[in-house]
C-alpha cells in the first residue's frame, strides 16, 4: 500500500492540482516570451504548493499565512486569464472553464481560513460571472 501526505487527501488541494494540468494547455499556446506565460505558470504552481505546506503547519496563524498566499496565487491566476482576454489571445469561453476552477478554489481557501481565524473579517465572494448593475 503506497503512503500519502495528509495535504494530498484534501479535495482543497487536488483541485489546484487539476488546475495546473488545465492551465498546461493554456501556456502552450502563449509565447514563453510572453510575461503572462511566466506570471501564470508561477501563480498556478503557487497555489497546490502553499496548500501543502500550509496544511503541515502546527499553529493556526501559520495555516493561514500560507492559504492567504495560495489564496493570492489563484486570484492572480484568475487577472492573468483576464489579461490573455484582454490581449485577444483567448476568448472569453476559452477561459471559464479555468476561472470556474479557481472560483471553488477561492471558497475552499476562504473556508479553510475562516475556520482557522474567526476573528478576521471578509468580503463575500460572488460567483464567476455574476456582475453587480
């Protein structure tokens, strides 16, 4: 029977994990060149990354310096897909798929945080494509 870590277990690292192969076929469509191409494969490698290291962590405060950076990656990686839109590298449609990913990404980071401070205070995340009028 072959052992696992604890981190590899959780559904809240398995989905960057997925996240990273999506964003694969992604990169390989941008130039290398391309400084998006090194912000997203960095930001996306973030993510699992600070999860794992984070969910090894003894105190609640350190877990959660870690899931707030994680929790920063995947946002980043949310603006870089916008930034390939907005480039006309990619439609829109081409990106959902990704930024679905990192919006449940978000929420389990957000959730792991809050149950480990409930002293801090948050926004309210709002689903990927609803828009306030």
């Amino acid at each position: 029977m072959a052992r696992s870590f604890d981190h590899e277990k959780l559904h809240v690292y398995q989905t960057p994990v997925q996240f990273v192969v999506w964003i694969q076929e992604v990169l390989e469509k941008i130039p290398k060149t391309d400084a998006i191409y090194q912000q997203l494969d960095r930001a996306s490698s973030s993510i699992p990354l600070n999860i794992a290291e984070g969910n090894g962590k003894f105190t609640a405060r350190d877990r959660c310096k870690f899931f707030d950076i994680a929790r920063g990656s995947a946002l980043e990686c949310a603006a870089a897909l916008d930034i390939l839109v907005a480039k006309s590298l990619f439609e829109e449609s081409q990106i959902f798929p990704g930024k679905e990913i990192l919006v449940g990404i978000v929420s389990m980071l957000v959730g792991l945080i809050k149950s480990n401070s409930p002293d801090r205070v948050y926004e309210s995340t709002p689903l990927y494509g609803d828009q306030e009028d």
